[in-house]
C-alpha cells in the first residue's frame, strides 16, 4: 500500500505535539522526521530515552506513523576518519528510529568528493555493509539516497548498488518521475521516496504516474514530501496537497 508523509522540513518551527496532531488531521498516513537541521521537534540521536518513548506513544496515540528518519550522514568521504565519524553517526540514528517505530533511515553517498569512482562506490557499499547488519536484528533499513548529490542517476546507483552484500540495504529515489532505466535498477531495493515542490502544483499528476509504476510491482511505502521553504508551509496548502496527492494514489 503507498502512504503518504511529510518532512519536518515543511514545518521546521512547529513542536513535535503539532507535528503529529496536524498530521492526523490532514490525513498524513506518517511524519518522516529530519535530524540534526535545527528543526523545533527536537529529536535527534542525542534525544534521551524517555524523550524517545514520549514522541512513539505521541505518535501512535494519533495513528500517524513515523516512517523514516532523514539523516545527513555522508559515506562518500576519502577520508577514514571522516567515514567512521559518519558510520558511528548512522548507527546512532538507525538506533533512533528502531525506538520511534521508523523502517528506514535516509544516508547520502556525498562526503565532499565531485563525482563516484569505482573506489568511492566500494567503501559506501562496505559502509551500508556495515550498517546494515548492525540494524538487520530490530528491523530499521539503512538508505542510499539516490537522483540527488553524486547518486546522479541510475549509472551512479548501480555502481554502489552491485557492490553491497547485505540484505538489510535500500534506496530512495528523490524525485516524482522515474524512467524506465532507473526503475529497473532500483526496483528490487525500492523503500521510499521523497517528492518536492512540483507536487504542489495542482496541475501537475506525476504521483498518478508514479502510483501506477509503483503498484505494478506491490509497493508498500511512502511518498514524503521534502519541501524546503526555511519556513513553515501554510497548513491549508499542506491539507489540499495531502487529498490530491492520496486522490492520485487511489486513482492509480
């Protein structure tokens, strides 16, 4: 089944009781909550235990999932010391989400370089290796943002995909539309989505034509809307956007 969230970075000033009180009320099925961005929920891999259990009850008293947890943790580093920074980083963050009920955590590739080579590839992929087996035991998949940073494109993807071995590993296409190539190479990892200003035009349908692509192979996660302003959207835009874009899912 295709669910809908938001980031937290289409309300960075709101407190985490409205967060999850206005998801509810505008049909959001889930909050896909952005770490480390100075965001007012205030939750991040340093958010205490009991912080932690408040914000999953708060949560699951509304019926609103909290699906993923956006990270800025970067595996794409030359640097070893830089690389075991961030893998400590994702640990700490998949750790997070297994206590707020999130499946997935997003990681980019990034780590200052221009481009992927074939030896950047070869330590993400031993960097997700890793991760994805510390976090294979409570359930939370780790996640290489692909369509943005230096994950191009399907090349790119497919350069880092064919390298992990782990089981535990997925990836999040970072657009609305998707070709045929891309498709193909990410389908069997395929665990969220993020889509961003486009889908607010009411004119624009690519959820229905990405809904059609993605029910065709049994999809059952998120499209989250990563839509960054600095500032909070105003909530009637967030409402008509939510009944059209899940109006496009159920269409599909």
């Amino acid at each position: 089944m295709i669910k809908l969230s938001f980031m937290t970075f289409v309300c960075p000033n709101w407190e985490i009781e409205k967060i999850a009180k206005f998801a509810k009320q505008a049909s959001y099925d889930g909050v896909e909550i952005r770490v480390d961005a100075g965001h007012k929920h205030n939750v991040s891999s340093q958010t205490p235990s009991d912080r932690r259990k408040y914000v999953k009850k708060l949560f699951d008293d509304e019926g609103v999932d909290i699906p993923c947890v956006a990270t800025s943790v970067q595996f794409g580093s030359a640097d070893l010391a830089k690389r075991k920074e961030n893998i400590a980083s994702a640990k700490a963050n998949l750790d997070l989400a297994g206590d707020l009920g999130a499946k997935v955590v997003r990681i980019f590739a990034g780590g200052g370089i221009p481009k992927l080579t074939d030896e950047s590839a070869s330590y993400i992929a031993e960097a997700f290796d890793e991760v994805g087996e510390y976090a294979k035991s409570f359930g939370v998949c780790p996640m290489l943002e692909c369509g943005h940073d230096i994950i191009v494109g399907a090349d790119e993807a497919e350069n880092v995909i064919k390298r992990v071995k782990t089981s535990n590993f997925g990836v999040l296409w970072n657009h609305s539309v998707m070709d045929e190539r891309t498709f193909n190479v990410m389908r069997p990892r395929l665990r969220h989505f993020h889509v961003h200003d486009e889908v607010l035009d009411p004119k624009n349908d690519n959820i229905l034509h990405l809904s059609k692509l993605m029910k065709s192979i049994g999809y059952d996660g998120y499209y989250s809307l990563e839509i960054i302003k600095n500032e909070d959207l105003p909530e009637e835009l967030l409402i008509e956007t939510a009944k059209r874009l899940k109006g496009y899912i159920m269409q599909a």
